[in-house]
C-alpha cells in the first residue's frame, strides 16, 4: 500500500483522518493561501487544497496526499483568523445572529490519480451578547481559528444549526475522504 501523507499541521485534520482509520504522515505544505474571491471561493478553495497536496507529492512522488483548506465566509467576505482579540470580536459580532457558510476543499492526489471536491456548509449562529463575545474570545479560543471560532470548542454553545457536513466544519470531510480511499488501491 502506498504511503499516506496528510499535506496540513492542523491537529484537528490529524485527528479527523485518524478517524479513517488508515496510517499516515503529516508533511506541510507552506504555500500562498490568498484567495481571489471574483475566481469564485468554492473553486479558490479547491485550488488551493489541490497546491497544498501538489508541493507535498512533489516530495513524495510515491505517495498519496491529503490536501485540504477551509474557510468561514459572510456574504461573500472571507473571515480568516482573525489578526488579534480586536479583530476576533469584529468577526463575532457579524456572524452574531447570522448563517455563514464554511467551505472546505478537498484534493486527494497521487501520480497516477486525483479528486478534488469541495463542501459548503451553513452554520447559524445564535445572537450573541457583547459580553458573551468578549468572554469568549478572552479564551483565546478564537484567535487562530478561520471565522475566530471552533464549533467543536466553547462556540458550540453559539451554534444555533448546521447544515451540511460536521467535520469539514471542522476542517475535513471525513466521509468523503473515507470514501474515496476505500480506493486507494487505484491510486
């Protein structure tokens, strides 16, 4: 079997392909995330996983590699981590009462094979009070996560409903994953 190399350091898509149940590496790739939103934010996203999985394969020529990128958007702006506390609560208090949507890409690519998919989830907030904003983000929690929170943390009180895929929420769609790696004989 092919060696399996997840392109990403973040611990939570360590933790969601472990879910897969197959062996792997972590190998990141350090690539330019800019996104160009007139390109389209699902079709940005899906380029860049594929970047992403592109610099680690050309590494690892034998391998198969996971790259995946997700990103919180708000009436077509793109919420990155936020830059400081400041920037956390400008970001909470616009997905304050709101549904956002959360895009992950997926591309799973090999010398011989390549999938690139993409997940668009809603999520809804409920209205949140300044302190609660304030609390919350005297946690930390928020300050290195796309959108300034984590759904499977503290925000998972803020969280109103879904709908769409939990764990590329998360930053990985683990089904979709699993299910294209039960051929990765073809890969």
């Amino acid at each position: 079997m092919k060696q399996l190399i997840l392109a990403s350091a973040s611990p939570r898509r360590q933790e969601l392909l472990e879910k897969c149940g197959y062996p792997f590496l972590v190998d990141v790739a350090n690539i330019d995330e800019s996104i160009n939103p007139s390109l389209g934010l699902s079709r940005e996203i899906m380029r860049i996983s594929k970047e992403k999985a592109k610099v680690v394969l050309a590494r690892h020529q034998d391998a198969v590699v996971i790259g995946s990128d997700t990103i919180v958007t708000l009436e077509n702006e793109v919420l990155g981590k936020p830059q400081d506390e400041k920037d956390a609560v400008r970001m909470l208090k616009m997905l304050s009462g709101q549904t956002h949507q959360v895009i992950t890409g997926l591309c799973i690519l090999s010398s011989k094979k390549e999938f690139v998919g993409v997940s668009v989830s809603d999520v809804t907030f409920e209205i949140l009070s300044e302190e609660e904003i304030n609390r919350y983000v005297e946690t930390k929690e928020p300050l290195d996560k796309a959108g300034a929170y984590a759904i499977q943390g503290i925000a998972s009180r803020y969280i109103k409903e879904i709908h769409g895929d939990y764990y590329a929420i998360m930053g990985l769609p683990v089904s979709l994953v699993y299910e294209e790696l039960k051929n990765l004989s073809e890969y």
